[in-house]
C-alpha cells in the first residue's frame, strides 16, 4: 500500500524519490553520473539550479562505509556536499584526499554526495578541465543496483509539495534551511527542501531569493566589493522556478562578469539587446536567486546585503 505523505514525511518522500532519479540517472547505486556541461536549459530534474558550477553525483549505501577521494582543484572552487535522506547536511568537504563516511555519522543509510566546482559556462576550454577533475574523484562505496524507492501515494505527496510551495513564495531566503539537523530551522527546512532540493548551507553558500513582482523591462543593479571568499552570482528564474532560454544570459557570476572602469559589476536584467554588458534576459514572473559562495560573517548575519534591482 502506498504511504500517504505529509508534512511530517515529506522531507524523506522527497528525497527518497531524489535518490530514485540521481541514481537512475546513474545506472544504479554507487556510480557516478557527471553533469559534463552546465545545466541544459532542456534538462533540469531539479527547481533553481545555476549554471556557476558542474554538479557530479553519486547516491551510496553507507551502513558498511564508504570513501571519497578528492581532487586537488588548486584555486577553483570546490566543494563535495553530503546530503542524507531527510534532507540534512551532515557536512561538506572540501580539502583533498580521502574522506570516510559512516551511516552513524551521517544519519541514514543512503546519501548522495555531490562535488560542486566552478566552470565558465561559456569556455569550451574551462569546461574540459573541470570535466578531468570529475573523473579524478575516487568513490569507494558498493556497486549496487537500483535505489530501494518506497512506494508514496503520489496525490498526497503533490498536495504537500504545491502547498509547501506557495509558502515558500513568501520567503526571501534560505538561512538555516540547508545543513545539520542541529543548525537548520525545521519550518525553513521543509520550505527549502520543496522549494530548493540540494542547497548548500548557508556557511558555504548564502541564497538570497527575490521576487521584484515587475513586468519585463529594464533593470539593472551595481555591486562592488562582495564579502565573500569564492564568488557570487546572479541567476533569473521563470514564475516555477525553472531558467529559461531567452535573447540574453540566463546568469551572471563575478568570475565571468564583464566589471565597469571603477571595478564595480553591473547586472542588466532585459532592456533592449544593445550590446550592454551582463545582460540577463527576462520573461512573465520573473524572479532570481542571488549565491554568495563562502560568505564572510556581515553576509549571514545580514550587516552587508546585495543591492536590490531597479529601473535601468
């Protein structure tokens, strides 16, 4: 018989039905499956991705051990997300080397590590280096066969899932909503693993989620000196969350951004296609999502905020 799901499961229902996607993906537990090139505007399993970072993944049973190994990416970013079955993240790693995981540190039986590393979405040459750096990670874990999904009533879970959404809709950003089960807050979590399944904590990662509530026209925003430790970007979402091809970029990031003479970055959201840099186009209900990658302590506790958007 099918489980009903609701808020008390839904976190769990969610995630096992992750696990179910990633490793299909895959060809079964315990391999890996490299997202080669940024996220396909055709192809994304997952609500508000970004196109800063190739994803790897592998979904692995733990209760016996496992291992990681890391490569040394020098100065790009890197970081390895281990993510459990209710949707905590016991930790993220990030130096080289070997890195055991145990199911009594990480809470459940299954979890999915995922490496995150920096790429110039629009570098063919950048690309290809972080495609050798995915196939330097090392994954020591059982080569099982399909993820053991347990059965969920798919009404009462898609009733949950769209009403944890619209409550979503009203939340500028999701501190504490992504990490251990000791550091999140339980309402921020549940909003956040239906809203954005696979977020980084906010000590590796801050999000800032804006809604302007403006019709398409143009708009602009300037940033300068962004306390941060590895990098920031812009991405703009269509009204369910999805990036959409359009006459202009889908994101912007400080490492590929064009910068203005005073150092500073302007973002551009649509306007008219005039040759004006770091130009995002823009389509019905649009909305973004602002990623400040290792965020410095003003960013988390909120003394330093990103500059809103306003009219070009």
């Amino acid at each position: 018989m099918a489980e009903h799901v609701n808020v008390d499961d839904f976190a769990r229902a969610e995630t096992n039905r992750m696990f179910a996607a990633l490793s299909g993906q895959a060809g079964g537990t315990g391999k890996w499956v490299h997202n080669r090139v940024p996220t396909p505007l055709e192809n994304q399993p997952v609500i508000r991705q970004n196109r800063d970072t190739l994803y790897s993944m592998a979904v692995i049973d733990v209760s016996d051990g496992a291992s990681i190994t890391i490569p040394d990416a020098g100065d790009r970013y890197l970081s390895v997300m281990v993510v459990n079955q209710d949707h905590y993240i016991p930790v993220v790693l990030r130096e080289p080397g070997e890195h055991r995981l145990h199911a009594d540190e990480l809470g459940t039986q299954w979890v999915v590590v995922v490496p995150r590393l920096l790429v110039n979405p629009d570098d063919e040459a950048d690309v290809a280096a972080v495609n050798a750096l995915q196939d330097a990670f090392v994954l020591d874990a059982p080569d099982g066969g399909p993820f053991p999904l347990p059965e969920y009533d798919d009404t009462s879970f898609t009733e949950t899932r769209n009403a944890l959404l619209a409550l979503a809709r009203g939340v500028s950003g999701f501190a504490r909503a992504f990490g251990r089960a000791d550091e999140v807050d339980p309402v921020h979590h549940l909003l956040g693993t239906a809203a954005g399944w696979g977020g980084l904590p906010s000590s590796e990662a801050f999000y800032v989620n804006v809604e302007p509530k403006l019709p398409v026209g143009a708009y602009a925003l300037t940033v300068r000196d962004v306390p941060v430790d590895a990098f920031w970007s812009v991405t703009v979402y269509n009204a369910d969350g999805f990036m959409e091809a359009t006459d202009g970029l889908v994101s912007v990031n400080s490492v590929t951004a064009t910068p203005n003479d005073d150092g500073s970055t302007t973002v551009n959201f649509g306007g008219p296609d005039d040759g004006r840099p770091n130009r995002i186009g823009l389509m019905d209900g649009w909305n973004y999502i602002v990623r400040l990658y290792r965020p410095r302590p003003e960013v988390v506790d909120g003394t330093w905020t990103f500059p809103e958007v306003a009219p070009a």
